[in-house]
C-alpha cells in the first residue's frame, strides 16, 4: 500500500512532478505553469 506524502504546509513550494501526456509531451509542475498563480487539484481514486 502507497504512503502518504508531508502534507505541504501554507506558502510552501509545490513540489516538482512530471507526467508524460497523451500526446507523448511532458508536463512538469511548476516549471510548466508560467509566472503567474495557478491552481493544482489532483484527484486521487480507487476503483
């Protein structure tokens, strides 16, 4: 079973993740997201 990760605390850095897109692209968070503020929800599920 997975571990949970250190909840971020407030004004923390986002952690750096990297996923490969449908298209084959990859993603990177936050060097992705520009300078400007954004809003990250990831939606974990078990099915």
């Amino acid at each position: 079973m997975a571990r949970l990760g250190k909840q971020l605390e407030q004004g923390a850095d986002f952690p750096r993740m990297t996923w490969t897109l449908l298209d084959g692209s990859r993603f990177t968070l936050p060097d992705d997201l520009g300078e400007r503020w954004s809003v990250v929800i990831l939606l974990r599920g078990h099915w």
